[in-house]
C-alpha cells in the first residue's frame, strides 16, 4: 500500500482505491478487512469482486452469501447488500465497480430481471483470471493498452454470465406504488432535510405503513436511502475535481465530517482519499 492506503481501525484493514484514467466509467478497491464491516447501502455501478484469500460474507436480497478464497461475486446496480468478514483472518479482495456505460450492451438490462437467474458467488478461471490481469495493470505504469484489452476480456466473459438469461425468468416481487412515489420523492428531494411525514404525506399513506413498505421492499429505510444517493453524488463530483467541503455542502450533509462518517461508511475510504484516487 501506499499513499493511498488507508488504515481502518487496525493495522490490519488496508484499503487503496484506483481510477484509472484510461477506463471511463471503471473503479478499483483493493483491500484487506479483518474488521471493517459495510452497513447496508447499493451502488450506482456493477460490483465484480475477486476474493483472494480468506472469506467474505453479504446479506444480499434477503439471503446470506459466503464467497470463499478463489470465488468471483457480482452485484448489479441498485440492489442493497452488506459486507463482512467471514473468515478468523478476515479477507483480502479486488473490486470493480463498473458503470453501466462500462459493460457494452447492459445500459438496458433490468437489475430486478435478472434477480431469480444470475449467479451471485461463482467460480469461472478464466474470469479469474481476467480479473487478475486487469487488477495487475491498475498498478503497473505504462500500460494503458495492455489494461484495456484486460478490461476487454473481462467486459466479455461478464457479458457472458449476464446475458444467460432464461426465457422464462421474470420479476416476481410485487412492487408497491407507495414505495415507487417515496423513491421518486427522495430522487428529487435527496439534498433536502424533509421528514417521514412529509414523504408519507406525499405517497398517501401513514409514516408506520411507509416505513414498512419500504424497507421490506427496497432493503433499507428511506434515511438510509437518501444517506446512499447523497454518497453517490458526492463521489461524482469528487471525481469531477469538487473540493471536499464545497461537496459536502452540495450534497446536503451538516458539514464535511459528518459526509465523512457516512462516505467511509459505505466506501471503505474517506472522501480526499477517493479524490486522490489515481494509478500507482
């Protein structure tokens, strides 16, 4: 680890976060949690993670999965989970979070389609060994093209897993109109400091029915929901180059620690170490 790497509580949780110039719309995580754990929050992105050694554990669509050393699991955009360590030593994992731009092809795939019939932990070696490839010209200089024939190949064998869909599957899970209009009302009022009243107010029904609703269907309370959508938009404009306390202001936080708190929370790194985040 270097400049780059963040201590977690111990001096065994170490985190580096990459963006590499050359892949729009691509991220990196390369880390080791023996006791960072990641409340439940979604991503605006494709999760792919590669775990290396030990084991972690996630609650994800209301079912606890275990990915063990050598296993790959895909998280589609949009779909809470959790994360933690499964293993007495904890784990040490590469990620990818790709937006959707990033997968040629998935700009149109339904996430909640694909819920029934796409594995979640797999075992797939030439996945693997994709993902070993591109992680390794994340930190290597000077190797823009071979880096982006890497990400090609990964890109493809997603696809692969991606696109194998049953004619049949389909979305099972009812889907609330209350719960449709809160979310609607919390995408356009995300920055502002609106109560549980007025967003039941808004949907028509009672604060205990909507909180209800709510979580059962989305994973996670309507605080929480917004606390993630804020998140997301503060790492979009730290990527565009915003000062982390402008940001913080922008996205509806008390101040920049309190942005802090949460960005480390659901990113595993604080907001100026993911503005810094570039290739070794």
């Amino acid at each position: 680890m270097d400049d780059l790497a963040l201590m977690l509580g111990s001096p065994s949780d170490e985190v580096r976060f990459i963006r590499p110039p050359q892949l729009s719309g691509v991220e990196a995580l390369h880390a080791r949690f023996v006791h960072h754990r990641y409340p439940r929050h979604f991503h605006d992105s494709w999760t792919i993670a590669h775990v290396i050694s030990g084991a972690a554990r996630f609650e994800l669509e209301r079912s606890i999965h275990t990915a063990p050393e050598g296993s790959v699991f895909v998280i589609p955009p949009g779909l809470v989970h959790t994360g933690e360590v499964a293993s007495s030593g904890g784990y040490v994992y590469r990620v990818l979070y790709l937006q959707r731009e990033a997968l040629p092809g998935q700009e149109g795939v339904s996430v909640t389609a694909r819920r029934a019939w796409m594995p979640v932990v797999m075992r797939d070696r030439q996945l693997t060994a994709a993902l070993t490839t591109v992680h390794a010209m994340l930190i290597r200089q000077n190797a823009a093209l071979e880096m982006g024939e890497a990400f090609a190949t990964v890109a493809h064998l997603l696809a692969s897993h991606i696109d194998n869909k049953p004619a049949s599957a389909t979305d099972l899970r009812s889907h609330h109109p209350a719960v449709r209009d809160a979310r609607e009302y919390i995408h356009a009022r995300w920055r502002d400091d609106f109560s549980l009243l007025d967003l039941a107010t808004a949907v028509g029904v009672s604060q205990y029915h909507l909180a209800h609703l709510f979580r059962d269907e989305v994973g996670v309370p309507p605080a929480a929901y917004r606390q993630t959508l804020r998140v997301q938009a503060a790492q979009r404009l730290l990527r565009s180059g915003a000062a982390p306390a402008r940001v913080a202001i922008e996205c509806g936080f008390y101040d920049q620690a309190h942005m802090t708190r949460h960005f480390k929370r659901m990113t595993a790194v604080t907001p100026a170490h993911y503005a810094a985040a570039a290739t070794a």
